[in-house]
C-alpha cells in the first residue's frame, strides 16, 4: 500500500487483503489534524479466487502443463502466461468465467 499527501488530502492506493485493513488505513489517515480529506484508491486483493481459479485451469486436462499465472482484484480475474496459443487462451477465459466469484477475466496471455 502507498500514499500520497498533497495539499493536506491523503491518496491511498495499493491491494490489501480485507476491507477492514481498508478501513484502518482511512482511519489511520484521518487521525492526522492536519488532513482534511482522505482518498481511497485502494483495491481488495482475492488470493482465495485467484487459487480457485488456478486449480479450475491446473485440472483441465489441455491446460495442466501450460503456465498461467493468475491474480485476483475483487471478483475480476487476470490471467498472465507467455507461453500459451490462441486456443489455450480461449479456454483458459472459458474455465476462468465459469468459476464460482469471478465477474470479469482479463486475458494478459501471450
């Protein structure tokens, strides 16, 4: 997580894992007397749909030995792998949509 101070407003911007840690940054900032507005720019990092949706792909039996990478921002899904064809790709964003919690996947594979 980072922030930013300018002109007395406090930016916060980075992933944590709960909104309470959310919380407790924007009370934290707060605290200060000479801050008069707190921004949240902070995003909700999903470790437990990221490994979701990497065991979905892990037991595909076409996508198993292909390395994709993912991370999970709320309920939106990357998938990152430089080692995949179009067809993998497809498929990956088909399994990845269908697991339970992701809203939007999106593709960075190569």
């Amino acid at each position: 997580m980072s922030l930013v101070v300018t002109h007395r407003v406090v930016y916060l911007s980075g992933k944590t894992e709960t909104r309470e840690q959310q919380q407790q940054a924007i009370e934290a900032a707060k605290s200060v007397a000479s801050v008069k507005l707190v921004i949240n720019n902070m995003s909700l990092d999903n470790p437990g749909l990221a490994d979701a949706v990497k065991q979905a792909l892990a037991s595909d039996p076409q996508l198993a030995s292909v390395p994709i990478d993912t991370e999970a921002i709320g309920d939106t899904v990357r998938l990152m792998s430089t080692q995949t064809n179009a067809e993998q790709r497809e498929r990956a964003v088909r399994i990845a949509v269908g697991v339970h919690g992701v809203g939007k996947v999106e593709d960075l594979m190569k």
